[in-house]
C-alpha cells in the first residue's frame, strides 16, 4: 500500500511515475545504509527501489557506472528502469527474493553444484571480460585493493571486532606486532598481478531467478588479486563449502581460464586471500554489532572465524600471527 508511512523519496518517485495506486513492500537490507522497496503495480509488475541516504549524481554514480561495464561484458546484473537521483531513488529489474545463500538452505546438493559453477563462471568471465573492455572511463579501472586499502581492512578488524566486539585491551607491544604480522600478509596481496573484481561476490549478492545467477551490489567493484572473488565466494560466511568442493571448484576455474598448470600456487595464494577477506568480515560483523545496533550477523561469526583458523593452521608463515591472535581470541587456536 502506498501512505503516509512510505519514506519520502519513495512517494516522491511514485508521484513522478503516476504509480499512484501501487502497492509498497518494504524489503530486508543490507549492512549498507541503503533501504529497498518493491513496488507492484496493479497490472502484476513489479520493480525494486534502491534508496540512498542521500541525492546523487545519477551519470556518475558508481552502480550505474559499473552497470554499464557488466552489461558490456556480459554477465547478468539487473536492468535500471529509473532514477530519482534528487532523492536518492533507483528504480531496479525485480529479481525476486531467492539468493544463493537461501536456495543452498532449502535445495539439494547437487541442485548448488549446478548454480556454483554458474557463478565460478561469472568470475572467470568478469576477470577475461574485464581485461578486454579495460577503459578509464570505468570507475574500477581506478581503484584497486591495494596497499593502503587492505591495511585499512586489517585495522578495521582490530578496531571492530578484536578491540569493540572481544573488548580486547592490549598488552604493550602486541597492537603494533599484530599490525606488523598483518601487513606482511598486505604486502603479499597488494603486490599481486590485478583483474577487475566485483568486491563483494557471495551468496547474499547472487540471485536466483528463471533458473539462472543474476549480480547485485557490485557498486564497489575494483581493480584485485584473481582469487579475490572466489574467496569471497567459497569461503563465504554465509555458508558452509567442503574443503572438497573448494578445491573441484577452485580446478574448475583455472580450467576455464586454461590454467589447470598453476593449481598449487593459486591455492597457497587463494588461502592468503581467504585469511585477510575473513578477518575483514569479522571487522564488519563487530561494527554492525557495536556501532550500529544491527545483531543479526553475529550468528555468522563462528564460521568466519573457523575459516580463518584453518589458513592460520595451514601455512607456517602465519605462526606468528595466530599466536598473537590466541592471547585474545581462543577461537583461533
């Protein structure tokens, strides 16, 4: 229903579009500031708001940017049907309501096998893709997890999650030795050859509709190492991935790249970027919990941080780093 309760900027849209007898169904969000609404029309079509805390300049805005890359390439990402950018309104394709993190909970096993090589898929293209249509004029193309970026990641784990979540006061020294272990891991991540990335490719940001993946929330895609985004997605807070089906899909990727030669490598530096792309995570669970309220990803956490104790134990390198971690978080043991 359409009424006083509806936000302004979704009244003001409706208004503009003659949807005046349109119904309004509030949707869950996301850890953005972002708030969704699906509207349906009387006739039975259906469209998403995306509303923005704030106004924005509609042709430079990053999603409409790297809208425009994908829809080049292409992969599936859904379609802008209109803008209210003087009250922060984007008007998006309804895709339903079915993510790849809600079908794995409720379909077969080998129904996720089929849609996870789907979406192993999707990255080989949107790393072969983007390398052919690489053009300034794409946001991505300039920004990139570099040094800074990844030693931004790192600190916001120790600030949110170690620091506000545990409540971890630390002893002299073992703050700026921590720092110190992790930038190494840094360094090693930021100095890797780039592909274009989506940044933030996991189950929650892959949806299911007419039996095929559809790309949501790649405003943020940049320029990172090519095992960024099949951490994201295989080692994905959400959902629990065998060690098994890690690696088949991880030899299912270089296949379709045609680098079945490097699997060992690109595993040790998979495993690398899981470890930093998980305490990142953490970083971003302890703030949605200790600054904004929002308790819901708590129950994410254990998983997470199994993920993480696995890399720790796996490489000798990281010694040093669990050892610091386990003066304050037995988990990591």
């Amino acid at each position: 229903m359409s009424g006083p309760w509806l936000p302004a900027p979704v009244q003001i849209y409706l208004d503009r579009t003659k949807q005046l007898s349109a119904r309004v169904v509030p949707l869950t969000g996301d850890a953005s500031d972002r708030r969704y609404f699906r509207v349906l029309s009387p006739g039975g079509q259906s469209f998403v708001l995306a509303v923005s805390a704030l106004p924005f300049d509609y042709p430079t805005l990053p999603f409409v940017n790297v809208s425009e890359l994908f829809g080049a390439m292409p992969v599936p990402v859904p379609q802008i049907l209109g803008e209210a950018a003087d009250h922060g309104v984007l008007a998006l394709e309804d895709l339903g309501d079915v993510t790849l993190q809600a079908h794995v909970g409720a379909a077969p096993a080998l129904a996720h096998a089929a849609l996870y090589r789907q979406a192993v898929g999707l990255i080989e293209v949107m790393q072969r893709r983007g390398r052919e249509l690489a053009d300034p004029k794409y946001i991505p193309y300039g920004i990139a997890f570099d040094e800074d970026k990844l030693t931004w990641e790192t600190d916001f784990f120790i600030k949110h999650f170690l620091e506000a979540y545990r409540g971890v006061a630390f002893a002299a020294g073992d703050r700026d030795a921590l720092r110190a272990e992790l930038l190494s891991l840094v360094k090693t991540l930021a100095a890797e050859p780039r592909v274009l990335c989506h940044r933030d490719y996991h189950s929650r940001n892959l949806m299911l509709s007419e039996g095929q993946l559809w790309i949501i929330d790649f405003q943020d895609a940049r320029m990172g190492p090519d095992t960024y985004d099949l951490v994201s997605l295989l080692r994905d807070s959400y959902v629990d991935i065998s060690d098994k089906d890690v690696d088949d899909l991880l030899a299912y990727f270089l296949a379709l790249a045609g680098r079945s030669g490097e699997a060992e490598d690109f595993r040790r530096r998979f495993d690398e970027m899981a470890l930093q792309r998980n305490l990142k995570a953490l970083g971003t669970f302890g703030y949605q919990t200790t600054a904004r309220g929002n308790t819901v990803y708590i129950q994410y956490i254990p998983r997470t941080l199994r993920y993480a104790r696995q890399q720790l134990h796996k490489y000798p390198r990281f010694a040093a780093l669990q050892e610091l971690l386990v003066r304050y978080v037995e988990e990591f043991r």
